[in-house]
C-alpha cells in the first residue's frame, strides 16, 4: 500500500491563480481530511469528508473548495491565491470505526 | 473552549534523559488524546493515544500521564535518543464531530548526543 500520496510536493504560486492539490489513498478510508500548518501554530482542519459525495468545512476553509467524487481521491482546489494561503497542507485519512488519521507526506505552497 | 494549549514550543534533552511535554485543555467533551511526531519534510504520525478513563500509557519508552481532573495531558520519553529528535504535536478530539482534532501548536525536541 502507498498509504496517503500527495501532489505536488512544492509549488509556487502568483496572487489570483488558481490549483488543485492532489490527494489519493489506497486504504479504502471513507474520512479524508484537509490541514493547513503553519510555523508554530499546529495543524488547522479546512475541510473534511466522511465518505463519497459529503463534504463539510472545518475551522479555516476560505478560499478553499473541495468534492469528493470517489473513495480514493480528495482534492483540495484554491481559487484567487492570497499570500496568506502560503503554507504546508497535508490531507490524512482514517478507517470507520478507529481514531487514528494517517497522514501524507505534504504539499508546501507559496504564495508571492 | 476547543483550543488545545501545547508546551513548551522548544526543548532540548540530553540523550539518556527524560522530555516532557505538556498540552491542557478545556473542553471537557474532549474523548481522545493522541500525541503525533513529526520529522522535518514528512507528514505526522501517530505516536500513542490515551482516552479519559485512564490515567496513564505505555508503550515502550513513551508513556502518556492524564490528569482529567486537571484537563492536562502529558508525554514522557524516557532514555530520549537523537533519534527522538522531531516536532510533536498533542490532539484532542470529540468522536462527535467526526473524529474532528484539535491540535496542539507542537514541540520541537532535541536530544543531544
């Protein structure tokens, strides 16, 4: 199993352009999540999904959409980047009925 | 009432000795506390996990205390070596909220050879 896979692992982008973060796991979790980590402030949920089809927001989702057509696949799209989108954001998913998340190995975006 | 406060931000040890980091909540909802770890470039991982009914775990050289009278929480490596060395965040999650957590702003540790 390749667990969480995250693409790209870096990217930079110019104010107002749009992307997609990818995120793919091959452990058939139905909850997916999307963090944000910024220095010295710990992990902050944007958006999470509790199987196909249902998503819903977490603490800090502006700025940001999600969908999740599949099991496997949940990408995170930015729309008009900010500057203050510049972070590390790692998707991570967890299995029905257990607590721990697993986590991929991150994307760090910047912003300029 | 959901934050989760995480100390200290930084610490060194000396390899052989004892860290300790401490994460205190206030939400007494809260049903799960794990501690993850984290190296430079790398997603977090789960490192161990306690729920409120117990007041201490084990595994291995790390051992989490929980005080739930206190709303306190702490982990204890015990015989840190470098290759301790990472970022560790504290957690808290109510199960409600579909396995929401709530994190800790992290420790960064340093253990010296």
């Amino acid at each position: 199993n390749a667990g969480v896979t995250q693409t790209p692992k870096f990217r930079i982008l110019k104010i107002g352009q749009s992307m997609t973060l990818q995120c793919t796991q091959d452990m058939n979790h139905n909850y997916m999540y999307w963090y944000r980590q910024d220095p010295g402030m710990g992990l902050k949920l944007i958006y999470y999904s509790v199987g196909a089809g249902i998503t819903d927001k977490g603490e800090v989702p502006n700025g940001y959409n999600v969908s999740r057509s599949t099991t496997e696949d949940f990408p995170l799209r930015l729309e008009l980047a900010a500057p203050s989108q510049t972070s590390v954001y790692f998707c991570a998913s967890k299995k029905t009925g257990t607590d721990t998340q697993y986590f991929g190995p991150g994307t760090r975006l910047t912003v300029l | 009432q959901q934050q989760v406060k995480q100390s200290p931000q930084s610490l060194i040890v000396q390899k052989g000795g004892i860290s300790i980091i401490n994460c205190a909540y206030e939400n007494t909802a809260f049903d799960y506390f794990p501690w993850y770890q984290q190296f430079p470039g790398k997603g977090p991982a789960l490192l161990i996990a306690i729920r409120p009914d117990v007041s201490e775990k084990k595994e291995g050289r790390f051992t989490i205390s929980f005080n739930k009278s206190a709303k306190q929480f702490s982990l204890h490596i015990m015989d840190s070596q470098p290759g301790d060395s990472a970022t560790y965040f504290c957690a808290a999650m109510i199960k409600d909220s579909n396995y929401q957590l709530i994190w800790g702003a992290g420790t960064k540790l340093i253990i010296k050879p």
